[in-house]
C-alpha cells in the first residue's frame, strides 16, 4: 500500500469523515401548547422534543419531604418511524425495555443540568417522540431535550416572573454516538454504522465539559484502553460542536437564556 493510500481520509458512505457528525437542522415551537419544543433533525433521524410545566411535585418527594421540583422524560417511538411498523406500546400493554432505558437516560440528563430547587414545587415534563429514526434516537433525544428544557424556563420566566425568581437552568448538555468500525472511531452513526460497528458507545456531556454518563458496550468484541480514549475524545468534540449549535439557537429563540448560559468550560475535551 502506498504512502498515499494510507494516508487517505477513512470517507463513509455517507461521504462524512470518520469525525464528522451528520448535518443537524432544529425547529423551535413545533408544539405550541408545550411551554418548550423542538424539532431535531440529524440526517434522517428525526425527534420531537417538548417541555411542558406541571404545578405539582411527584407523591415521593411530598411523603419524603423532599423539597424543590422534579424532572422527568417519557421517549417513544412512533408506528411509522422505522421501515416495518412499530407497534404503539400501549398495545402491547407495557413499555418495552428499551424505551424505558432511553427515558431514565434523558431524565437523568437533565436533572444534572438543571438546579431542581430553583423550579419551585413543579415537574418539568419531557415528552420525546421519534418520527423518523435511523440511528441515535437518544442521542437526538437528548440534545433536543436540552433546547425544549430551555425554552420552557425561559417562557415561564418571561411570562410569569415572580413564580421562577431563579434562573433554573446551570448548563446545557448534548449526546452523540462513538463506534469503532474498520478499526476506526466513528462518530454519530446512522443505522447501518450502527449495526456494523464492533464497540457502540453513547456519551452525554455538559456545556462545561463535564460528563454526565458514558454508555459502552463491546458488539461481539472487546476494545482496548486506547480505543475508548479515542472514541471519548471523538465523541467529546463532536459534542463540542453541538453545544455551539444549541448556543447559536438559543440566541436567536432565547437570548436572554443564551446569555445566561455563557459559562466557561469546567472540564476538558481533550
């Protein structure tokens, strides 16, 4: 093999380098009775992501004595989100194990990033649904998630000032996916990357370069300790990216919210 040829970038077959996360697009108020929504689009994954502010606190926290608010996520996927129809859960009678991982995930993300005293005595409800899913519908799930929590507080401190005296909301965070395909760390993957890659890893980080949960996972396969160091600082910089793009959102959607989100970094992406 010539120099050349090994030197050549590894190009999928998407055309994107083996660093390069897909294209995202996002929409603000793609559900207007949510206080805080988004549509987010990463390829041909779709997600809807909404917020919505409910007056009381889970009957845990009142028989624990347990003060401030709660957030929680509920994720689904819709019938005509994938190739074959999927079956609504509520069919089936219960929620399946995945769906019930990918829901703890995304609340446990937030709850890291959002101060629960300052929301006051109220559950912050996330309702993430995916209409079009080929590949990182969690991922999606919770960068979209991190925009709609954001939008919420910042339309309930606009409209009701006195009933959210403090900003709420410390950081933002976003998620990606790493894979190891053909020795290489692959950030981002869509479906078929996702089926033909050795190691998958999903990485949830904060705006200050904090991780919030790192989920790794050998496919018939182990990986060394040089592998995760690599697909964490992939997966760190590509997150990068997509907190500078939830930033630039913020200020054209909210940027009384982006200004107070301009934290220096805390942690390292290196």
């Amino acid at each position: 093999m010539s120099s050349d040829s090994a030197e050549r970038p590894f190009l999928r077959r998407d055309g994107r380098r083996e660093d390069e996360p897909r294209e995202l697009r996002l929409q603000a108020g793609i559900a207007p009775h949510a206080h805080g929504s988004v549509l987010l689009g990463t390829g041909q994954t779709q997600v809807i992501c909404a917020a919505t502010f409910e007056e009381s606190v889970p009957r845990w926290m009142k028989d624990q004595h347990v003060a401030g608010g709660w957030i929680t996520a509920e994720y689904s996927m819709l019938p005509y989100s994938t190739l074959t129809r999927r079956p609504r859960d509520v069919t089936k009678g219960k929620l399946d194990g995945r769906s019930t991982e990918i829901q703890r995930l995304i609340g446990r993300a937030l709850r890291a990033a959002v101060d629960l005293d300052a929301l006051g005595e109220r559950t912050l409800w996330i309702d993430c649904d995916v209409l079009q899913a080929d590949g990182g519908t969690r991922t999606a799930a919770v960068t979209g998630a991190s925009l709609a929590v954001t939008l919420a507080c910042a339309r309930l401190r606009e409209t009701q000032p006195q009933s959210l005296p403090a900003w709420p909301v410390r950081c933002l965070v976003a998620a990606t996916s790493v894979g190891i395909i053909q020795g290489k760390a692959l950030v981002d993957l869509d479906y078929e990357e996702d089926r033909a890659a050795g190691v998958d890893l999903n990485l949830v980080m904060t705006s200050r370069g904090e991780f919030v949960e790192v989920q790794g996972t050998g496919e018939e396969s182990a990986f060394s300790h040089q592998q995760l160091l690599a697909m964490l600082a992939a997966g760190a910089n590509a997150i990068q990216g997509l907190i500078e793009r939830q930033r630039a959102f913020l200020r054209l959607h909210a940027p009384e919210a982006a200004d107070l989100l301009l934290e220096p970094p805390r942690g390292t992406t290196g």
